[in-house]
C-alpha cells in the first residue's frame, strides 16, 4: 500500500507500494517540456518519463534537416514560447531552423527552466486505479499518479501505402529511416509521396540517384493553396527547378498500384524497375496501451478529446501534436497554445 495527500486528508493507493505522485507526463519531446515547463512555474510536482533522450524524436531525424516553420521576430513558428524565442540564440538559421538548431533550444530551453525528465525511461503501459493511474515502465518499475498526460508525438508509427507487395518487401523502406544520399549513387529510386517529406528526400537524392516521385493526385502547393499540408518552405522553387532540367522525374496522379520485388506497377498500366523504394507516406497517430478501457478515437485514430485535452477515460489527457484540438496542432505553433489549456484543468483538479 502507498500513501499520498488528497488536499486534504491521507489516502491509502491500492495499487501496491510507493509514492502517489500529481502528473506523470509521458513524453519529453517538445509538448511535454512545455507542459512540465508550466507545473514547475506553479509549483505543481510532476514527473516526466522520456524513452530516450529531451527531445528524441528530432534527434531521430535526419542531421541537417531544415524546417518547415519559420523563427524570426514576427513570424515565429518555431519557439516554445514568444517569451523565449529561438531566435535569440546566436547561430540559430533565419528564417528556417535546422534540426540542430531547434535541439539545441529545447536543450536549452528545459535547462535554463530547471524542467527535469527522467531520461531512458520507456513507459510501456498504463491502467486505471481507483486514485488515478498506474504507469508502468521497461524493466516493470511502476509509478503511480493522479492525472496521466500522453505526449508522445504523433510520428512513432510508420504509415506504408495499402498497395499489394509493399508489406514485407525489402527494396522498400520508410523516409523516416533514410539518413542521406550517399549509399543511393547512380541508383534507382521510386519516392512515394507527394507531401514535403517526400519533396525534401527527392532533393536530396537529386543529381545522386535517378529519382522518381509519384504521386496519388496533382501536386499541390502552399504558395498557391496556403494549406500548411502542401509543399512548402524552401522545397518549393527547388523541386519545381529540378523537374524542370529533369533532374527528378515525376509520375504525377499515378500512384503505385502493386510492388513485384523492385518492380512498380503503376495506375497507368506502366511498369518501371527500380533499386529502391522509399514510401514518404507519413505516420500515423499510436500511444501506450491504457489497460481495463480504451480511449475512443476519432479521425484518422486520434484520441477523441474535450476542449481540455481530457480523454474518453477520465483524468487521461493527451497534449502536442496527438492532441489534435485543431488541425493545426500537428505543428509547433499549433499546438503551444493548447498545452496552456490542458494545464489550467489539471491545476485546478488538484
Ligand atoms: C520529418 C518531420 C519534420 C517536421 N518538421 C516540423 C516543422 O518544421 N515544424 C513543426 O512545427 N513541426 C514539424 N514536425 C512535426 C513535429 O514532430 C512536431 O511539431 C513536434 O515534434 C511534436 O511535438 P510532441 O512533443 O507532440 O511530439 P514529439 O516531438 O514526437 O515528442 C514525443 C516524445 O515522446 C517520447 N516517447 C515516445 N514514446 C514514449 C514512451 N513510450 N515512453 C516515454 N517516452 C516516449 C519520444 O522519445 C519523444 O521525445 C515534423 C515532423 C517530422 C516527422
């Protein structure tokens, strides 16, 4: 049995020993910094639980990665928050941020906001207790809590094309796991995609292998659409140049249609071969099993939530980019200002 104070009185957990703690954020990726940022502002104890390292899934990124989202004064897309910018490091790319760039900050923005994560700790489940939460983590070590938060991203789980021969197939391999051009010379390569990671990798590969990028519908892009989804940021005036001299070849609205090995056949009956295939198809949203409930999903497997960022199981929120109160969430910028939200109710609870 452990023990903990309600506000006011001492309650028994059930769940077995140790401490009750207030909020266990799972995560320390870019949403849980600033959620843990804002407990620790208010006094509030907390714990943060990260597999890896602060901020790991952009060090799982590819080096030199440039991004999407502008971070000068005016427009900044990129920072945690406006009150500490990302701009006002010194070196820091204008207007696009690299990934070192922005690794750096969140480094130094949990640092210098004495935010504590409790690194290489994978939480690998958790279940409901008549007092909260029982999060359980690699090596079985569990840890109870009153209020859960999940902010684990949205980019853990690959997405690949339902198309026969892609599954299994070993010419083909996500954009996630490609780290530059250098083993792709003079090589083949059918980019499936027609998203910025898929724009971003055909520049890469451009000039090295003889690239290919096919696509489901007509490209789209942002300075005609203003979508944050279509090709944008510096990807934009390359990939069309680079079309334009042939450097890249383009399929467009001809998706794949099957795989046969390294073989692609396509919507309008051709068939090409190639030595790679690399599907650029994004990823979709997955978290930490929540054992005896599940939490209801919305669209395209989203956790449903309230204006709180509060699930269907109660006292389990969801913050950052799963937590989509809005489209928009998906970026930085989107979601900054929602964490605030998911703060405030679980201040207020306690
Ligand atoms: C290629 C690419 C480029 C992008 N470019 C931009 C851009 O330019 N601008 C922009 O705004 N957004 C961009 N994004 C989206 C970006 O991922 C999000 O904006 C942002 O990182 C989301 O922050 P988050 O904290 O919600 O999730 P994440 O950054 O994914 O952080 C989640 C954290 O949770 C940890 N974690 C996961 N599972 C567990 C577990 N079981 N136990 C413990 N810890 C766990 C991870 O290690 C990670 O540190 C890009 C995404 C990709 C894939």
């Amino acid at each position: 049995m452990g023990v903990y104070y309600n506000g006011s009185a001492l309650v028994e957990t059930a769940g077995g020993a140790g401490i009750m703690e207030d909020v266990v954020i799972v995560g320390g990726g870019p949403a849980g910094i600033l959620l843990a940022h804002q407990f620790r502002e208010h006094g509030i104890p907390h714990k943060v639980l990260e597999r890896g390292k602060v901020g790991q899934s952009w060090r799982d990124m590819r080096p030199g990665m440039v991004l999407l989202s502008p971070g000068v004064p005016g427009t900044d897309w990129t920072s945690l928050t406006l009150q500490r910018p990302i701009w006002a490091f010194p070196g820091v790319r204008r207007p696009f941020p690299t990934r070192e760039d922005f690794l750096c900050y969140v480094d130094a923005f949990a640092r210098d906001q004495h935010v504590e994560v409790t690194e290489r700790t994978e939480v690998t489940g958790a279940r409901p207790t008549p007092e909260g939460f029982t999060v359980t983590v690699a090596g079985g070590d569990e840890i109870h809590c009153r209020f859960l938060v999940i902010a684990t991203g949205s980019n853990s789980k690959p997405h690949y094309p339902e198309v026969p021969g892609v599954a299994g197939n070993p010419f083909v391999f996500h954009s996630g796991d490609f780290l530059n051009c250098m083993a792709y010379d003079g090589k083949r390569v059918l980019v499936i995609g027609g998203g910025n990671s898929a724009a971003e990798l055909c520049i890469q590969l451009a000039g090295t292998a003889l690239t290919t990028m096919c696509t489901r519908n007509p490209l789209r892009y942002f300075s005609d659409s203003a979508e944050l989804d279509d090709i944008r940021g510096s990807s934009e005036s390359v990939l069309k140049e680079l079309f334009r001299f042939r450097i890249l070849s383009l399929r467009e609205a001809d998706p794949v249609v099957s795989l046969s090995g390294g073989t692609a056949a396509f919507a309008s009956g051709e068939r090409e071969a190639f030595d790679w295939i690399v599907c650029a198809t994004g990823y979709r949203p997955r978290w930490i099993p929540i054992g005896g409930g599940t939490v209801d999903t919305g669209e395209k497997g989203y956790p449903r939530i309230s204006p709180v960022g509060e699930s269907s199981v109660p006292g389990l929120y969801f913050c950052g980019s799963l937590a989509m109160f809005h489209r928009r969430c998906a970026f930085i910028h989107g979601f900054r200002n929602y964490v605030e939200k998911v703060f405030w109710d679980i201040a207020d609870r306690l």
